[in-house]
C-alpha cells in the first residue's frame, strides 16, 4: 500500500489548506511521503511545530528508510515545554517511538532536556540508564539538577535507583551520592 502510494504520488492538499509554506509542501512532495505520514505532520504542526522543522524531522525518518510515525510524540514533547533542538536529538537518536511518553513525563517533573537526551544516547546505544521516574524520585528528594545529569551520564542501572534514593535519604549530599554511586 505505501508503495502504491508513493508511486502515484498523495495529495499534499491538506497541509497547504492548513496554512504550510509552499516551499514546504514542495520538500515533502519530493520526499514522497504518505497519506499517513500527511496526518502525522499536521499533528505536530498544530502543537506549533514550523515548516522547515516538520520537514526537517520526516527527512530524519527517511534517511534511515522509515516512515514518519511519530506526530503524536513530537506533538506531545512540544506540549510539554521540550524544545525543538532536544525532539531533533531524540529523532536522530530514533527514541521518538515507545520512550517518548516517557520523557514528556520527565520534562513534566522538571528534569531538564539535557537529562532526557543523556538517558536517549544511553538507550541510544544499549547501556544502562536510570529511568525517567527513578530520575523524579531522586529529585524530589532535593538533589540538584547538575547532580541529577551527572548520574544519568553515568552507566547506572535503574535497579540501583532505591539505593540511591535510600542512601539520600539517610542524609548523603549530592558529592557524596556522586563518589558513591560512579557506574560501571
């Protein structure tokens, strides 16, 4: 079906009805992309997504033979306050898909986006990483936001997350929970 569909073209109606450049139009024409992916778009662009940023991020998809699926992601990170660079990273990372939710919820609690990007390279990548809510939990129990990415540059699994909290707790400073727990 996507095939067909790329073959005989879609028509990009709906994005110029809905205000999108012409030039705009013309990229993602070229780019030959799907009914499907029409939808998608208008749905960041409505969450307030620019032109060149919606044709930015399908080129992204496309480069690496996919289709562009994830509107629904980038339109709930913009809702969220995660800036355009951050969802850019995300998608050139490909963690717009099951781990998006995820970290809308961590810019939701107030983890800021260099956090969420350090837990995407890690996931990126396969390495451990402390999840978004272990992440919250450790914030809420005052440590600072530097010491929050510092712990989530390093190699910690989530299941070490209680004993950092536990030990924070306890009454351990930000220094003394980075010397302690240094990953692997």
């Amino acid at each position: 079906m996507v095939a067909c569909e790329r073959a005989r073209g879609v028509d990009t109606q709906p994005l110029s009805q809905a205000g999108m450049s012409y030039d705009s139009v013309k990229q993602l024409q070229k780019a030959k992309v799907t009914a499907a992916e029409i939808t998608d778009i208008l749905t960041m662009r409505d969450a307030g997504f620019s032109d060149d940023d919606c044709v930015q991020i399908v080129q992204v998809f496309h480069g690496r033979g996919q289709i562009f699926d994830s509107g629904n992601a980038v339109a709930g990170l913009i809702q969220a306050g995660v800036g355009d660079q951050t969802i850019f990273a995300l998608a050139n990372l490909n963690q717009l898909g099951r781990s998006a939710g995820e970290f809308e919820a961590m810019h939701l609690a107030g983890l800021s986006d260099a956090i969420l990007l350090e837990i995407a390279r890690h996931r990126s990548q396969g390495k451990p990483a402390l999840s978004g809510v272990t992440l919250a939990r450790l914030k809420n129990t005052g440590l600072r936001g530097s010491t929050l990415l510092e712990l989530a540059r390093r190699d910690i699994p989530d299941s070490e997350g209680t004993a950092i909290i536990s030990f924070r707790r306890r009454g351990a400073s930000d220094a003394q929970v980075l010397r302690r727990f240094s990953g692997s």
